[in-house]
C-alpha cells in the first residue's frame, strides 16, 4: 500500500503559527496569470530586502469562492517579522 496522501484524502492537522508575508489582489480571474507572478517577486524581493528568508512555499489563498473576480492573497512563510512595503 502507498503512504502518500492523495488529494480526494482531506486531513485536518494542527500545526504552528507561521509568520507570512502576503499581498492581496482583488482582480479579474481572467488576469491571475498576470498579476501572480509579479506578485510573487514583489514579496520575494521584500523579504530579501529586510533580511528575511522563505520559510516554506508560497501560496494563494482565496477569501471568497472564485467567481469573475478573484479576491486573494499571495503569501509566503518566513524567517521573522515583516515590515508593511510598497
């Protein structure tokens, strides 16, 4: 038998309080794959600039179910306390 957990398998876990860096976006679904990647280098960039390091893997979290406009946050666990930028 495999160990690994699939997808369809939800698991609820308890885990530790992570410090994250996020922006949020309120944007059209259709223009995600625009404003995701830039995104992702505006936090990477900001840690890096106060001397902070990733954590763990960025990801998105959606605040409402998608629908034409998407209202979310692309974060990332890091290595201490960030200072508001940009």
């Amino acid at each position: 038998t495999s160990a690994s957990i699939r997808l369809d398998d939800p698991q609820l876990i308890d885990t530790s309080r992570l410090q994250t860096a996020a922006i949020r976006l309120t944007i059209p679904g259709r223009d995600m794959p625009k404003h995701m990647g830039p995104a992702m280098q505006e936090l990477m960039a900001t840690i890096r600039e106060q001397g902070l390091e990733p954590a763990g893997p960025v990801y998105s979290f959606h605040f409402r179910m998608p629908s034409d406009t998407f209202d979310m946050e692309v974060g990332i666990p890091v290595s201490g306390e960030v200072q508001p930028a940009g």
